[in-house]
C-alpha cells in the first residue's frame, strides 16, 4: 500500500461526528512526505520540535517523562513484529501479545490431550484440536433469541412444516449465535445475524442436502435464490413474475426476509459485502455438485479451494453490522484482512468438517469431507486422514492468530481492531456450538 493511501486510513472515518475518533493529527504537514515514502516517514512529523521547545523551558515539566517510546508511531515497528508468540511493541490503547490480547482475554487454547483417559465423551472437544474454550452463552439472552427467531421461522416466513420442527430446535441457533457474537448490543442486533444463518441453512438443507437437495439444477435453484439477495432490476412487464417468485419456497421466503432486516440495519457497503460472500458461498456448492454428479474425487488442494468458497464466510463478516459500527470498504478491502478472513473461514469450516464426519458418513454415497478426501487421495487410512485434518485446522488456525495480531499492531485503526476481535469471538463460539450440539454431531472412535 502506498503512504498515501495508508496515511488516510490511518486518519480514521472523515464524516460527520468522527473528527474524536482519528489516531493522527489532521494532516497538514503530511503532505510535505514524499510520495514515495512508506508511511514510516510520517513519524518525524510525531515530536515535532515545538513539542520539545516547552520541554525545555518549562521547569515543572520532567524531561525523561517527555521522551516515552509510546511517542513512536507503532507501524513503524510493524513489520519487525513477531505474533502472537512473541510480545509486540506497545500500542497506544492496545497491546497485542498475541491474539488473546486482541480479543482482551486470558484464555488459553484447550489442552491436547483427550479427556478420560484419550477417549472424548459427547460434548466433549476434539482431542488435539487447536481452539479457545468459552464461557456457557449468556442464558436470557439465548432464551431471548431462541424465541425470536424461531417466531420469524414459522409465523413470519412459514419457514418449514411441523416435521421439521425437532431438527429446527436442534439446531440451537440461539445458542449458536449468542456464542459467536458477544459484543452484539441487544438481542435485535442479534437477530440479524440469526435470520441469515437460519436461511443460509435453509437452503443449503432444501436445494443441496438433506430436505430434498439434488445437485441436479442446483444452479438454477441457486441463481433464482440470490435474487432475493442481489435484486433483479428488469421492466416493470417482468418485474412482478420476479417478485411473486420470491415467496414460491421456504429458502427463497427465507433469504429475502432475512435480508430486508439486514438492509435496513447495515450500511450499503455492508449489504454489497454481504452479497459478495453469498456469491461465494454459491460458486462453492456449485463445485462440489458438479463432483457430485460426476462421482469425482478431488485432490486435497482442489478441496481446499472449494471449501474456501463453500465456507462460514458470510458470518464472521457480518460482525461489525451486528455489533452496531461498522468496518470502512477501504480497510475491509486490504489485502491483509482479506487473507485474514479467508483464513477464519477455511479454519472454522473445517471444524465443521471434522464434527460432522460421523453424521455424514451415515448418509448415502462418498461425501467428501477434509478427512475423507486426504484418506482417499493420499492412501491412508480414514483415521490417519481424520488426524491430519484436524493438523490443517490447527496450522490454518495459528496462521489467523498470527496475521491478525500483525495487523492489529500495523494498523491499529479501532474499528479495524474490534473487527478483528469479532471475527476471533465468532471462531471460538463456532467451535463452541459444533462441541456442544450433541443433538447433531458426535465424534467418531479414533482415540
């Protein structure tokens, strides 16, 4: 990034009411640096000489007190940084050790070892599985929740017939999201994140998997489906055939009502980013139809690269929306926190894969999985290819830790930094609802 384009994001938001809010002085004199510069020729414009000058003259004033290293612009230290092993350099307001410092937590990840004596019992984690243990969900607010979303789900969307109620309940998605977003305001901020979980579900059950999914005309299920989304903008002759078509089944209702919530509570970049990840998440289920109806077995890179699409993507990047502020385009957008993101959501996907072996091994044909695919393209058995895959979660999960405590520390821009906490929060509370949700998932015999 060049040091202009780093210099206006270190200034913060530019609107009204956030002048409080910028890290540095107004730029006047930042625009004598050299363009070519990178932003660590901004710091001499730090101690100017007029802040030294009363220093001097002033004998109240302690010299020593004057020339604090906290003085220092901290990205000038950026990249010298080593995280989260390693402490890093003082920062203003923040001071990131490693990623439990970013989240402003002590916890430490869950120990290696097996309960009882190497065999897991129900509900208890993955033996070896990197992750952060977190405090039992707030119960008034899942209580709270619970009722909330399951009242949109049948009286608001007629979402799904009494059968379904049981898997519904199940599902705890309550639970689930009060986990994952502990700094949400209240429980409608809450809600917002639950109706899009809710739907995303819905279609995955209905249009890929088990309520009556098929990869056959998956696509076009899908394309129709994300107009409720992305709106069609057509004549007003076709217009109405669009829109009578959005209320035609449970995943289409489910889809537009949830985001007619979110639009009205987000900015339009968060809408617009929100709709990118869904087209993602589609160019994901998309792939692994097509390998379905053609019996074909990826190699482990292919199957990454699906589910780097076909992920929990759109959920942790929904959490500035749900915790009331929000992450400007222009950081959100940094190469950095894009790689940042994907890596939170291939980690936290493969928790997924991982608690939902056993359950998927019950349904009918090969389906693919991370362990799955490594035991079958890599001539191992299905145990050793179950072990190494909770190894690629655990590299992809340092890997985050580490990228997001160095971007913490080389932009320290609050909102930046809060968004990366959200995203952290929304990992632990994922992997908390997946150990947690015997009513789904149980381990398999491995230890």
């Amino acid at each position: 990034m060049n040091a202009t384009a780093m210099e206006r994001i270190l200034r913060g938001p530019s609107g009204l009411g956030t002048a409080g809010l910028q890290l540095t002085p107004p730029p006047a004199a930042a625009a004598e640096a050299p363009a070519a510069e990178v932003p660590e020729a901004v710091v001499p414009e730090v101690e100017p000489p007029k802040i030294q000058a009363p220093t001097i003259k002033a004998p109240e004033v302690h010299v020593p007190e004057v020339h604090v290293p906290d003085v220092r612009a901290p990205e000038v230290r950026a990249p010298e940084v080593e995280v989260p092993s390693v402490p890093g350099p003082a920062v203003p307001g923040l001071h990131v050790p490693g990623l439990s410092a970013l989240l402003g937590t002590t916890l430490a990840p869950a120990p290696a070892e097996a309960p009882r004596g190497g065999k897991p019992g129900l509900g208890d984690p993955i033996p070896g599985l990197y992750h952060h243990p977190i405090a039992e969900p707030d119960p008034v607010r899942v209580e709270a929740l619970s009722l909330k979303i399951k009242a949109w789900a049948i009286d608001e969307i007629e979402l799904y017939p009494p059968e379904w109620e049981k898997d519904f309940d199940g599902f705890s998605t309550g639970r689930y999201m009060v986990a994952c977003h502990p700094d949400a305001p209240s429980v409608d901020h809450l809600m917002l994140a639950a109706r899009l979980m809710v739907a995303e579900n819905a279609v995955d059950d209905c249009y890929c998997e088990d309520l009556g999914g098929s990869p056959i005309g998956l696509g076009s299920r899908l394309l129709l489906a994300h107009t409720a989304l992305d709106p069609l903008h057509t004549t007003p002759e076709y217009h109405p055939a669009w829109e009578a078509s959005l209320s035609s089944d449970a995943a289409r209702r489910s889809y537009r009502s949830a985001m007619d919530y979110f639009v009205r509570a987000s900015t339009p970049s968060q809408a617009d980013r929100f709709r990118h990840d869904m087209a993602r998440l589609h160019l994901g289920y998309l792939a692994e139809a097509a390998w379905s109806e053609t019996d074909h077995v990826p190699e482990v890179w292919e199957y990454l690269a699906m589910r780097q699409f076909n992920n929990f993507r759109p959920c942790p990047t929904i959490t500035d929306t749900v915790g009331g502020y929000e992450l400007p385009a222009e950081l959100h957008a940094l190469p950095a926190l894009q790689r940042v993101i994907a890596l939170a959501g291939n980690a936290t996907t493969i928790v997924n894969d991982l608690y939902s072996y056993t359950k998927e091994l019950s349904s009918p044909g090969l389906h693919l999985n991370l362990p799955v695919v490594i035991s079958e393209r890599e001539g191992v058995s299905r145990k050793e290819g179950y072990l190494k895959a909770v190894e690629v979660h655990n590299e992809l999960m340092h890997a985050f830790e580490a990228e997001s405590a160095a971007l913490a520390v080389a932009c320290p821009v609050p909102t930046l930094v809060r968004f990366l906490r959200g995203v952290a929060a929304w990992l632990d509370g994922n992997h908390y609802w997946h150990q947690t949700n015997t009513h789904r998932y149980s381990l398999p015999d491995f230890w």
